[in-house]
C-alpha cells in the first residue's frame, strides 16, 4: 500500500495518501524527498486518520457553535429591535383607528425621536384639531336646532298674532259695521212699507208715479245692503271663521267649501274616520292649507271640480285636496301660485306635518298633508259615510311630485 507513496517520494514527488493498515484502520501518510543531492532519500510519515483530523474538526464544530450562536444573538437582537421601532407605529395605527370610530381621547406619548416621534407629535396634533373641530361642529348643529325651533316657534307667534289680528279686524267689522248695514237694511224696509201702507189706497198717476220711484228705489237700495252684509259675512269668515273655534276644522271647511261653491267651483268635502280634537295651530293650519288649495284650484288652475278627503286611520291625520285643474310643470318655479304654495308648506312645516303637492299638466293637482296624531288628541265625533271619490284613481296616470317635506323630531 505504501509502495507508490515511497517511489513518488523518491522521484522526488511531495504528497500525501489515505489508505487502510493490515488491520483495517484507516491512516493518513505524508511523503517527501530529502533535499539531500544525489541521496535519493525520502521521508514517509503515517498516522491514523481520526488522530489527524481531530484538530481540525474540533475547529470546524467551534466554528459551527459560533455561527449558530452568532446568529441566534443576532436574531434575538433583531427581533427586539423590530419591536423597538413598530411599537410606537402600531400604537399610532391603533390611535388611527380609534379617531375612524370618533375616539378622541387614545393618545400616544411619544418615547423617541426622531421620525418617529415627530409623526406621533403631529398625529397627536392633528387629533386635537379634529376633536376641536368635532366639538364645534356638534355645538353648531346643536345651535342650529335650537334656532330652527325658535323659528318655528317664532312662526307659530307670527301665525297667532295675525289671527288674533284677523279676529280682532272681524270682531270690529261684526260689532261696528255689520249692525250699521243692518240698521239701514230696516230702515229702508220700513220706509218701503210705510209708503206702500200709506199710499195703497190712492188713485191718480200723478202722486203714483213718485212714490213707486221711491219704492222701487228703495227696493234697489235693500238689495245692495242685502248683498253688501252677505259679502260683508263672507269677508267676516274668510278673517277668521267662527266654527273653527267653536265646532272644529271640519265645519270650517266644509262651511267654506259651501261659500267656495257659489263662486262657481263644484267642491265636496269627504270625511272618513272620527274627526279628532286637534289644538289651535293645528286645526288653524290645516285650515289654512285647505283654503290655500281650494283658491289655486278656482283661481290659477281654472278647475271646476274639487274633492277634499279628510281621513283619519291608524292615528294618522290624512288630508288630500284634489282638482280638475289644468294643473302644472313641476320644473317650471315661476308660477302665480308659488308663493301660496310655500305658504301651506310653510303651514305643514310647523304643525311638524308632511306635506306634499303632485301635479302634471292636463291631469289637475293633488295636495296632501299627512300627520301622526298626539295621544292628548282624543277623537271626537261619530264616523261620518264616504263619499265617491271625483274619479277613479286607478284610471288616472300617475302624478309628478313637486316636493315631499318630511316632518322633524
């Protein structure tokens, strides 16, 4: 076996050469030439194989421990080092997401410098600002509310004093007035009849003819105050009709649809349900709305049919005013009856009433005012029959609606 080692070595060949001993060991040998001219000597050293490797794989394991702790001390140390920078960055993404849910109070003190604690310090900032911001804006609605109901309130008082204007200017037309016409209105009767009592029996058409002048005038002038305290009535109740205090919303109007209906336009009033107690605004207002309709039905859309449904069911106030009118475009804003229009919304806004206005060129217009009854409105009357509606509203093409106002609170 160490025959090729020893003439390599002695051809003058350095080396070296694993091979097994007669017992089976594995050895190493090393050979080299004898630097000795002309000798021809060479050196062969053997040794066993684990003898020589020893040390070196004693270094290769130190090596390897040394690696694998070098990199578990770096990875110790990288991993704090990571939760070292993400902590103050998830705490500032949890602070992100409490401000998205309106938490305003999650704060994060910063614990370094740096960028990082420059973005919290202005995270932080910008939270302030938006908590101030929030809190300004709640308090502007908060007053915004507050001003809205003082102004439905201050159109209430508006509203009251000018009936209470109007019941003034009726009482003192009534008192005043009326009683003048109707003074005169006898005495011209009783002149009438006094002539005729006093004449009757006389012949000749000499004194004839002055006195039946005087008669037939007479007769002119008790028409006209006749017809001056009707007008004069009429103007009474359009002020402020009594049966509204003293009967109730329906018998106001259906007394007015009565006074409407020799004005030329053909009204109905159809009640369906028990009429209930409402408060003053309340029945003032829908008084109102229902005049308001009635006179845009006679006077703008030129109707001449008119239907007003009052409805009570399941608690809910339900008034529909529908005409035959020409009715109108909903895009078109500058209309005579606008401004009426805006009047019965303005109406419905503050008895907290929806209220709504469908109409369309050619198909008429359909008012309604809907609104949850209070519990202290007890019903009153006994349910009154139904009346046919003007027609049937399955043959009727749908409506366009100008506006649907939604009742607040």
């Amino acid at each position: 076996r160490l025959a090729r080692p020893i003439a390599e070595a002695a051809a003058g060949t350095v080396g070296s050469v694993a091979y097994e001993d007669e017992n089976g060991a594995n050895r190493l040998a090393a050979y080299a030439p004898v630097g000795v001219p002309g000798a021809g000597w060479a050196v062969l050293v053997s040794r066993p194989a684990p003898t020589t490797y020893a040390p070196n794989r004693t270094l290769l394991e130190r090596g390897l421990g040394a690696v694998v702790a070098a990199f578990g001390v770096t990875l110790l140390l990288a991993i704090a080092l990571g939760e070292w920078i993400a902590r103050p960055l998830r705490m500032l993404t949890e602070q992100a997401r409490a401000l998205t849910r309106g938490d305003f109070t999650r704060r994060h003190t910063p614990t370094s410098g740096g960028e990082v604690g420059a973005l919290s310090e202005a995270f932080g900032a910008m939270a302030d600002r938006l908590e101030t911001q929030v809190a300004d804006l709640e308090s502007a609605r908060e007053e915004n509310a507050e001003r809205a109901e003082q102004l439905r309130e201050l159109h209430r008082r508006t509203v009251r004093l000018q009936e209470d204007e109007r019941r003034r200017i009726a009482a003192e037309i009534h008192d005043a007035v009326a009683p003048l016409i109707t003074g005169a209105l006898y005495q011209t009767r009783a002149l009438q009849l006094g002539d005729s009592n006093g004449h009757g029996s006389r012949n000749g058409s000499e004194s004839r003819g002055p006195r039946q002048q005087i008669v037939d005038g007479l007769a002119a002038v008790g028409d006209l105050l006749a017809r001056a305290m009707s007008e004069l009535h009429d103007v009474i109740f359009a002020l402020r009709p009594p049966d509204l205090d003293d009967l109730g919303v329906v018998a106001a109007i259906e007394r007015y649809v009565g006074q409407i209906q020799r004005s030329g336009l053909n009204a109905r009033l159809e009640i369906v349900g028990d009429p209930p107690e409402l408060t003053p605004e309340v029945r003032l207002a829908i008084y109102r709305i229902v005049q308001e309709a009635l006179h845009n039905a006679l006077r703008h859309a030129a109707a001449d049919e008119a239907v007003v449904r009052f409805e009570v069911t399941d608690g809910v106030l339900r008034v529909t005013i529908r005409d035959n009118g020409a009715g109108f475009d909903p895009n078109r804003t500058s209309r005579p009856s606008s401004l009426g229009l805006l009047s019965m919304r303005e109406r419905a806004s503050a008895i907290r009433a929806d209220f709504s206005v469908e109409s369309r060129p050619g198909d008429g217009t359909r008012v309604v005012i809907e609104r949850r009854l209070e519990p202290a409105e007890a019903t009153g009357a006994a349910p009154i029959a139904y009346f046919p509606a003007l027609a049937d509203p399955a043959s009727a093409p749908e409506p366009t609606p100008l506006w649907v106002d939604q009742k607040r609170g």
